[in-house]
C-alpha cells in the first residue's frame, strides 16, 4: 500500500483539504437527484479515502457505508463522519451481502489499472446496487482526455505544515497506465523538513472501454461532463 494511505495518511487533511470537496459533492448530489432517487436512500461508497465526499453527501441519505482499502484512511473519514458505517475492504473482492441505492466511486477508481481490474471493481458495484439503482464513476482521465500536467498545493495545520509537488505523465500511450508522481514536504514543530516521494499508478482507458465493460456488467450507461471536463459514468442498474 502507497505511504500517503498508510504512514502518510494522517497528513490527509493537509494534502487536500475538506472544503475542496464542497462544490463537487454539490455537483455529484445534483446529478444523482435528476437520475431519481427513492425517498431515504442509501450509499455505498467503494474507495472512500479520508471521507470528504461523504461529509459533503451525508445530509442527502438516509444511511452511508463507507469503504476504502486502507484502515488508516478509514480512521481519517471516522473523524469526520462518525454516524457513518466503515469497513475495510477492496472494492474488486467486497461483498457485503447487501444492496444500496447508490453506489459511489470517486477516483480510488484510478488505481485499476488493467481491464480485469477495472471490471471487478464494476462487477462489485453492480452486485451492491439494487434494481433501478445508480452506480457513479468519477476517474479523472480516460484516454481521450488525459494530457501531462502538474499541480502543487499543501497547507498549514496544527503544529504540522505539508506542502507537495504531483507531476502526471504517460510514460506508454499504448498501454493502460500512466504515472503521477508526488513528492510531499513535511514539516513538524521543532523538527527540519523532511521530504517523501512515491509514484502512484493510475489506469487509463478509451470511453469505449468503460462503456463497453459498464455494459458487460450489466449496467446502462450514460456519459455526463462535469466543470473539470470529466467524464462521470452514470450507470444505472435495470429493474428487471
């Protein structure tokens, strides 16, 4: 598992931070109300990270769970969403036993960095989401869209200041991968600056790929842009 999801995972909130989250969730929530939803829905979130989307979308259902590969980010999304449920597992193995209104997947997604692994991930969705219930896909690039970039960012906390630098690039168009790299500075009380890097690898797939595995599945698909210029798979699962 990544440092920043294990030892790192408490510098979260300073690496991005909870009001980042607001007007997207806004947006998620919009997009999921047009869709129509039952009166008191409830969420299954695969990939949770820290819980800021949560915290955001909370007010909206009836009930959340929030999952997430890693018990150190779990710990970070407790501190902030305490009523809600919280469960280790891999969003390409879990299986609750149970189904949800919505199914969630913000971009933990980008870690499935083959076909098959992007599939299980699909295949747990559509296994937790009841009939005519709506699975959400958010990854930050498919193929037709990705391009190099750089962003930098960090805050100060209490008693603790984080600053990082993140670089994402494609090594090999002509596989499903791309890199990004972080380099994280780390400053604490009394203490010099102590630098960490690592590289995250994300997958990458045309449109056509994600709508024909979402189909697969069994999903019905639609492609909605959001104001990142994203594309968001609406996936909904028929009611017969």
């Amino acid at each position: 598992m990544l440092k920043l999801y294990r030892e790192l995972a408490t510098w979260w909130p300073l690496l991005s931070p909870l009001e980042d989250y607001a007007d997207e969730a806004e947006f998620f929530w919009h997009l999921l109300s047009e869709v129509g939803l039952p009166s008191s829905p409830s969420l299954l979130e695969l990939g949770c990270g820290g819980g800021s989307n949560a915290f955001y979308l909370k007010k909206y259902f009836a009930h959340l769970t929030l999952t997430d590969l890693s018990p150190h980010m779990l710990a970070v999304s407790r501190a902030l969403n305490p009523a809600c449920d919280h469960l280790a597992g891999d969003m390409q193995t879990l299986r609750l036993g149970r189904v949800f209104d919505v199914v969630f997947i913000h971009d933990a997604i980008d870690y499935m960095t083959t076909p098959q692994d992007l599939r299980q991930a699909m295949e747990t969705a559509f296994a937790h989401c009841t009939a005519g219930g709506v699975a959400l896909f958010v990854p930050d690039h498919v193929r037709e869209t990705f391009e190099p970039s750089t962003a930098h960012g960090g805050r100060d906390g209490a008693g603790r200041a984080l600053r990082y630098l993140e670089w994402a690039y494609d090594p090999d168009e002509n596989d499903t991968t791309y890199v990004v790299e972080f380099v994280y500075l780390l400053r604490e009380a009394n203490q010099p600056v102590r630098v960490e890097h690592e590289q995250h690898m994300h997958g990458i797939f045309p449109r056509a790929e994600w709508l024909r595995l979402l189909t697969a599945v069994g999903f019905q698909v639609e492609i909605v842009r959001d104001q990142y210029a994203r594309d968001i798979f609406v996936a909904r699962r028929p009611k017969g």
